[in-house]
C-alpha cells in the first residue's frame, strides 16, 4: 500500500467518499490544474477511486473528460502533452473496463499489459507504483493488450454465448444484443454499462432492431416468435406467431407501421407493428431466408437467402420484381444505399457484392475477407460500406470506388453484426467470442502493435536451459528468447502441439495432421515423419528415443521411435478423443484426456491400463503431472479441474472458478501452484494447498496454452488471437 493510499485508508467513510466525490471538479474550478493532473497520474489514487463502493471505474473514466473544461484548457499547467498522457490512461482504463468491474485486482496488471509502450516519464512512474502492490498478481512483462489510441474504444461482456445482433438506439445512447442464451440486453453505450436483461425467448435470439422513436425493441428468436420489448420498461409488450422455423431475421418501414421477417422456412411475413396481425407472406425463396431490409423509400423488400440469391420484392402488393444471381454460396447479409437504387450483399462466397436496384445489374465485387461475409451495412453519410466476417475482422470499403479503406481487428472469433452510431463516429460489432465492440470510426490508428502470431497460439516450450521459449500456431514456430522477451526467429511449419526432444537441441512438432516435423534449434535443419494417422498432441518419454502421440477421431494413443518413425505399440481403452497426453518424470507412466470424460493412466512398461479416472461431468481438455509424480491436474470443458492421485486413481479435490472450459493448465516446479487457461480468457494461478485463486488475469481471448519456467516465476501463454503473454508472479514466494 502506497503513501497515498494507507493516509486515504485512515480517513472516515464520509471524508473518502467527499473526496473522491468532489475532488477532482472542486480543484479545476480553484484553477489548479497540477493537483488534478498529479491526482489522476497516481496509482493509488486509482486504486481508491475504482474500489470505492460508491464510485467505480466508469467514475475513473468520466473525470479524465473534466480537461475539456475550457477555464482549464487556459491554465498555463496544462499543455498537449499532458493532455495526451491523461487521455492514454484514460483510453486504458476504458479497454480495461469490462474486466475491471468484475475484478478490481486486475487494475496493475492491464495498465502494464496496455501502457508499456508508451516512454514517457508520467506513465513510466505510473506503472512503477503499480508494481508495488503486497497482494499476489500477475505482472505483464511486454506490450500484450491492446493499447490506447487505436480504433478499438470499449469492450462490453455480459453474454453467456454469441452475440448474434446488435441494434442501437436513434439517439446513439443505447445498444441492444441479442444473443442464443435466449436474452437480449440493454447497454449503455457511453459507460458500457449494462442497464438491463430482456428475458422472455424459448431459444436462440437470432435479430434485434429498434422502432424508429427509440422506445421499442423488436427481437426473432429460433423459438420461432417476434417480440416486442418497451425499453424504458424492459417488459415484454406483444408476442408475434405464425412462421413455422426460426426468425432469422427482422426490418421496420420508414413509418414505424410494418415488421417484416425472415425466416428459416423460407418465406417473409409482413405484421402490423401495432396490433400484431400478420398482413401477408412472401414466397419464392427455396431455402432459408437469412436478411430482409427495407429501402428508405420504403417501396421495397430486399431479401437475401440460402439459395444464393436476392429478392426484391414490391412492398404494396407483395409481387416479385427482381431476382439478383451472382453468388456462389449463401446470401448472408444486405443493405441499401441511401437513394434506394443500390443494394450491397455479403456472401459465403467471401464477397460483397453490389447492385442497381433499377436493372437487377452486379455493379461489382468488393473482395478482401478471408471468410464468409455476415454482415453488411452503409454509412450515415452513404460513402462507406461495413463488413464483418467469419475471419474475425470488419473491413471499411469506399462505396463509390470499392477499395478497401481499412481493418478493424480485435475479436476472437467470427464478427456476426455491425452497427453504425447515429453520428457516424462510431461501429458496434458483435462477436462469437461473446463481446461488444466500440471502435473509432473517424480516427485513431495503431501506433503499437502487442507482440504476438498472426494466428492462434496453440502450443508451447521452453528448452532445457529454459532461456528459449517456443510457441506454435497454425503456420510457424516461433522462438523467442525468454529474458529479452523478443522474437529470435520463426520455423516454417504448422504446431498444434509441439514438445522438446529427448536430446534437448530439437523440437517436434505435428505439422499437418499426418505429419510430424522434428527442427534442430541451433542448424535450424528438419526431418519429418508421414504417418498413416492423423495426430493430435504429443508427448516425449524421458530418457528414451520414445515419443507418445494421440490420434484425431480416436481414442487411440501410440508410442513412436523419434529416430526411425516407426511405430512400437498402441494403446487402446478410450471411447472418446484423446485431446492430451502426459508422462510421468520418471517415463514409467502415462496419462491421457479424453473427450469421453475420462483419464487413463498407462504402464508403459507393461503397455497396460492401469486406472480409469471418472470425475469430471464433460469431455476432458488438458493434464499436466506435478513434478513429484504422484499427482496430475486435469481441465475440463465442464469448467473444472480436478486434482488426481496417480498411485490410487482417486479424485483428491476439485478446483473450480472458471467460467468456461478449462484449455490449459501447466504445474510450478515446486509442486505448490498450478496455472490454468481457460475459454474465459483468464489465466489463474492456484495454490494447491489452500485451494484458492491466488492470481487472475484476463487476456483478450481464449488461453489455449501456457508453460511455468523453471524458476517458477514466469508464466508464457498464447491466445487464440495470437497474442503471447509474459507474466511474472508479483508479490508471492514460489
């Protein structure tokens, strides 16, 4: 606890509560700029501002903003840069704030992960004090998150699954997802805060749109209903019934009077919004109806479906006019211009394509996704094209000439929805990584990028000597050295599971599922191996020439001689995936994980089964041995981890805390600790006597490896965005 901070604790509830209340605009209203900067450059002030049960972080954020006081901006104390540093923390303390509020703890840590990059003196000392603290936390060692003054603003969490649809409010102050947890929620999109649940769906909540008064919301469910929501009230109003699958898909008419809906039984009903009567059906689709829109003019349907192919359709009576052919694969996502003379659609073909409303005419065909296109929308000013895709990123186009302007990249996993604000300054986007993301539509470019891969992390190594770390991912190895904590050099060559060889000089590595690639670290040559199976993970025998690998679509594991290839024996007895493998230190035992719920430990010399572990109520992710052993821990999708006794296959003790599968886990050498990664994007460390989370930090997406060095105070994980992770365990002894 710093000077700050133990003074600040010695004061009454009342006095804290005054002077985190009223400090800040009380002293720029006196004209003392330097009292207000140094407050807000202080780390235990921070502290106390974002753990005070009547503030928060959202209160933190809101007074950086009292530097747009004009009197202020005049005070000769203030100048551009120190308004430049204080809008860093403050940008910081916003792509913080959904792991803030759910842990204050984390305060230290994502500032460092998110301000390391930036040298100058005032957040140089800022971070400085961070890492003071007494209590136990994990400390980033490099530029790891996302950092202030990128396009990326804000990231709203609440969503049990997908977010599948976003819709936001005329007035820009609201935005509502809609998700397959069955619910819908309100934000508010200047704090992040959620405001409200609507809860009322049987299923899946598929769309989501906004009457044009602001007051309603209107959501399709794959319960097959429509309904409509008060969002002052967030009471359920009207219930809409009549298609036969899923509601995929919703629109309103410019005069607020019409819904009109699309669905996976192929056809497209209009319904008075009012009183609720389906007014009629549209047929002609022959497969799902995935987008309908309405033109500005409100003369038109546009309908994208299954079949490959638009629609337009006459709104009065209900004809067919158009038929738009073009795309290869599904029609996912539509919208209109301005004008009403163009319709924009996004594929599984991975294009964009763009079309005269007038002639039924292609225009052109906006390539760059990797990906299917799920969504598509214009700009307010109608000059931009938005897309989100299945390749995780938006992309801006320029309407008029079909460039690619630029990439919003941040989510983890497929974009399912974009929204513009009213203003046009900003995008909101949905993902099925579970998040809202605000970005910067006008400004804002990346002036740091965080270390990582350009793909998934999913293994990971350190050499014997333990001064090299080793991270795989779909396309390379990367080798970096632990103590700079830079890149040393990359290995061509895919590695979804990766382990050190017995000679402590190369690495092997499954490099395709049929193929497994063994690198000399210091010749950088490479031999490979073709195997009839395809391999999933692997595992090195000490002291032999042996490795152990598990088979995909199998619950197979086989054991291989790492200098010929060939194979010495099987092992048989799961019934389910083996998605991991682990020996014993002393290479007289194995023991695998399968998505068929269990553990097996194998004698290896025997080549028997020796226990069958049963505990875990899903399939079985990760295993790791600690060191003396006697023990393994195990990760599981039902959340849990549960510590073993490898002598009696008994269950000793259950961990539990994550809110998502368990994808990793990883023991201190000294037995005391161990670290799981999680679906969750946490990583936590345990200490295995008490039980407890001692330690957490939140990444930004899935943490799918992780890896203690010898020492026992530096963590490495990867992520599923690609980024890499070096933490040091603060303010513990291990």
């Amino acid at each position: 606890m710093g000077e700050f901070a133990e003074k600040f604790a010695a004061k009454s509830p009342a006095f804290q509560r005054a002077y985190l209340g009223s400090l800040l605009p009380n002293i720029l209203k006196s004209g003392n700029f330097s009292e207000y900067y140094q407050a807000l450059t202080n780390f235990d002030f921070l502290v106390a501002k974002i753990k005070h049960t009547n503030f928060g972080v959202q209160a933190l954020i809101d007074d950086y903003d009292l530097i747009s006081v004009p009197d202020v901006l005049h005070d000769p104390n203030c100048n551009l840069d120190k308004i430049k540093i204080l809008k860093l923390i403050q940008g910081s303390l916003r792509l913080s704030a959904h792991i803030l509020v759910e842990d204050k703890s984390q305060l230290a840590a994502q500032l460092q992960g998110r301000m390391q990059c930036f040298k100058l003196p005032e957040i140089e000392a800022l971070l400085e004090q961070s890492k003071q603290s007494k209590t136990p936390y994990l400390s980033p060692l490099i530029l790891s998150l996302t950092p202030p003054g990128g396009r990326l603003l804000r990231t709203l969490a609440g969503h049990r699954s997908w977010v599948i649809a976003v819709a936001i409010t005329p007035n820009g102050k609201q935005v509502i997802s809609a998700s397959p947890d069955y619910t819908l929620k309100v934000w508010n999109l200047e704090s992040g805060e959620e405001q409200f649940t609507l809860i009322g769906h049987r299923a899946s909540v598929n769309t989501v749109m906004i009457t044009l008064d602001g007051k309603q919301a209107i959501s399709g469910s794959s319960d097959r209903t429509i309904k409509i929501w008060s969002l002052e009230s967030g009471e359920e109003k009207l219930t809409f019934k009549g298609h036969r699958d899923q509601v995929n898909t919703i629109s309103i008419t410019s005069n607020n009077r019409q819904i009109i809906s699309g669905s996976s039984d192929k056809t497209i009903k209009i319904w008075n919004l009012e009183s609720g009567e389906e007014q009629f059906t549209l047929k002609g689709h022959k497969a799902s109806v995935n987008v309908v829109v309405v033109t500005p003019d409100s003369k038109r349907i546009i309908s994208g479906s299954s079949d490959t192919t638009l629609k337009v359709w006459n709104i009065e009576s209900g004809q067919e006019e158009l038929t738009l052919k073009g795309h290869s694969d599904s029609v996912n996502a539509a919208a209109v211009t301005l004008d009403s003379k163009q319709a924009i659609s996004g594929s599984s073909d991975r294009s964009i394509k763009i079309w005269n409303l007038e002639s039924g005419e292609e225009q052109s065909t906006l390539k760059g996704h990797s990906h299917w296109v799920r969504t598509v929308i214009v700009s307010p000013d109608g000059k931009q094209v938005i897309s989100g895709s299945d390749d995780r990123t938006i992309k801006i186009w320029n309407l008029e000439s079909g460039e690619e302007q630029f990439t919003f990249k941040g989510h983890s996993d497929w974009v399912r929805t974009v929204v513009v604000s009213p203003d046009g300054k900003q995008v909101i986007s949905g993902s099925n990584d579970r998040t809202i993301k605000i970005w910067n539509l006008e400004s804002g470019e990346e002036q740091f990028t965080p270390k990582g891969h350009r793909a998934s992390v999913y293994s990971v190594a350190f050499t014997p000597d333990a001064k090299q770390v080793i991270f795989g991912d779909n396309y390379t190895l990367k080798i970096w050295d632990l103590e700079s904590r830079k890149k040393l050099y990359t290995l061509k060559g895919k590695a979804i599971a990766l382990s050190v060889a017995p000679d402590a000089k190369s690495v092997i590595a499954v490099s395709g599922k049929k193929i497994l690639k063994i690198w000399h670290l210091e010749t950088r040559n490479q031999k490979s191996f073709t195997f009839r199976d395809q391999v999933k993970t692997i595992a090195v025998i000490p002291d032999s020439k042996l490795i152990i690998s598990s088979l995909f679509d199998k619950g197979t594991l086989k054991v291989w001689d790492i200098e010929s290839g060939k194979e010495q024996f099987i092992l048989r007895g799961h019934i389910g995936e083996v998605n991991a493998v682990a020996v014993t230190p002393d290479g007289k035992q194995a023991i695998s994980a399968s998505y068929d719920r269990t553990l097996k430990i194998w004698n290896l010399e025997s080549r028997e089964e020796k226990f069958t572990l049963r505990g875990h109520l899903n399939g079985v992710n990760t295993v790791a041995v600690i060191p003396n052993g006697k023990q393994a821990i195990s990760g599981s999708l039902d959340r849990t981890l549960i510590v073993w006794n490898l002598e009696t296959g008994e269950a000793q003790f259950i961990l539990r805390g994550h809110t998502s599968s368990v994808l990793a886990v990883a023991i201190t050498p000294n037995g005391k600790q161990a670290i799981s990664g999680s679906s969750d994007r946490t990583l936590k460390v345990w200490n295995l006597e008490s039980r407890d989370v001692i330690a957490t930090f939140t990444g930004e997406s899935p943490i799918y490896c992780c890896a203690v060095t010898p020492d026992g105070m530096t963590i490495v994980a990867g992520e599923e965005s690609g980024r890499v992770h070096f933490l040091r365990l603060e303010g513990m002894e291990v």
